[in-house]
C-alpha cells in the first residue's frame, strides 16, 4: 500500500518558495525522523532534502493503522531543530 500524504494548505501559504511537491520530496527524502513526546496525538519531527537540494524540517501526524501522514508544519530547516535531530 503507498502511503497517503496530506500537506495542508497553511505550510504553502506561510512558506513562499516552499510548494507541496517540495514537502513531500522531503518527507520521502528524510533523513532523520523522531516522535515529539508528551503530544497528543503524537506528533513526529523529521528532517530530509526536497528536490531542489534544501533540507526541511516537517511536523507531521502519522497513523501508523493507516500508514496516513498529515504534514502541518514545514520550513528551511533551523539549528535548533538540527541538534534535536542529531544532525551535524
């Protein structure tokens, strides 16, 4: 079964330069993934590279039944989510 990714529409409009196509290459592209604890419903934070070589960092909830990821948050990655993520 492939996977159902949902980008919402607020990650575009907030992030110009950022387009849906770019969310999802990275999501399929990541590098590093880890679930947010103490968030209900769990939330993932993960990092990876789009298609034009920029690595993004996305929040995202992830029905592991279902294998649905919903994608509500997603930008140029910061530092502070690089030493979250372990990322050199």
């Amino acid at each position: 079964m492939d996977q159902s990714v949902e980008v919402l529409n607020r990650v575009i409009d907030k992030h110009r330069g950022i387009t849906r196509e770019d969310v999802i290459s990275a999501w399929n592209n990541r590098i590093r993934s880890q679930v947010r604890l103490d968030t209900d419903p769990l939330e993932y934070l993960a990092a990876g590279f789009d298609g034009k070589g920029r690595m993004l960092q996305m929040v995202v909830l992830h029905n592991l039944l279902t294998d649905e990821v919903v994608i509500f948050h997603a930008m140029k990655i910061t530092n502070s989510v690089k030493i979250e993520l372990d990322i050199d």
